[in-house]
C-alpha cells in the first residue's frame, strides 16, 4: 500500500497543497508595504502549486484533473465556494495553456513548462485575485513573481535532465527550445 502511495506523492501533496494555499487567504493578513502597495504574503507561495502540478501531471498524467477536481472540493470545506471558484477558474486556465503548449508545439519540456508560466501567470492570477476578492496591484505583482520563480526552477531542473539525456540536451523526438 505504501509503495501505491510513493508513486503518487506528488500528486497527493498537490491535493493538500491547493486547499491549504486557498484556505491560508481567509487568514493571512495583508502586508502593507510603501503606503498603501498591500499584499498578501500567501501570493509569493502560489508559484509553488504549480510547481507541484508539474510533477503530479508526470507522476499521473490528465489524472491530475481528477487530483484538482478533489482539491477544489476540500477547498469548499475549508475555504468556502467563493474561494473554490475562483481557484477552478484559475487552474482551468492554467491547464488550458499548457494543455495548448503541450500539445501543440514540439520544444522542450523545459521550454514548454516556463512558456507555460509565462503565458498563463499572469492571467490566472488576477482571475483567482479578482474571483476570490483579493485583487490588488501588489497581489498581482507577487503571485506572478511567486509561480515565475516556481517555473523557473522547474525548467533549469528539466533543461539539466534534458542536457544530460542527449549529447546536445534535445530529445530524439522534439526540436530545440
């Protein structure tokens, strides 16, 4: 049993994680920094959820929209629909650019993981920010940084794997990136 489990540790620590990160919101009080630049500390963690998506999305696959789906029904409990809502929207968007990405391009992963990043941090920040009413410049500005420095680390990670599988770091079967 404990074996099945191991195989799956990433992707129960990201059925943990969402809720948690979402229920830290209702507690976590705003920083005020310069006046009136506030934000909440629990945004520069937000990066680290999808850097554990990443590998539970290796570990299982589109399964991870089962894991996600979970999550988001623990965040009811804990956090409340609005929270939830605003999370699904989120990571739907999320999933959509790298679902797009991964199918349809043929770079690296590693590349593909920071494009992803890229592209959708910006966009499923302010939905969750704006959806879970915790929408400011600050909050914005520090959840994109948060899954930024997240991806970042994913892909140098990966780049360093790929690096190491070929002698020019590219997979036989994918192009440059």
């Amino acid at each position: 049993m404990f074996d099945k489990l191991f195989s799956i540790k990433w992707t129960l620590v990201y059925v943990a994680l969402i809720p948690f990160v979402n229920w830290s919101f209702t507690w976590a009080p705003n920083i005020e920094l310069f006046g009136s630049w506030a934000f909440n500390p629990v945004t520069i963690v937000t990066g680290l959820v999808l850097v554990v998506r990443d590998f539970a999305q290796r570990e299982v696959g589109h399964k991870v929209l089962i894991a996600m789906v979970i999550a988001l029904a623990i965040t009811v409990v804990l956090a409340g629909p609005r929270l939830a809502l605003a999370s699904g929207a989120a990571f739907a968007i999320s999933e959509l650019v790298d679902w797009s990405l991964f199918t349809f391009t043929k770079f690296r992963l590693s590349t593909r993981v920071f494009l992803s990043s890229l592209i959708a941090s910006p966009i499923d920040s302010v939905v969750f920010l704006v959806g879970a009413g915790f929408f400011t410049i600050a909050n914005a500005v520090m959840s994109v940084l948060g899954k930024m420095v997240g991806a970042v680390v994913v892909a140098l990670v990966v780049r360093r794997s790929e690096n190491q599988t070929t002698p020019l770091g590219h997979l036989p079967h994918e192009g440059g990136g």
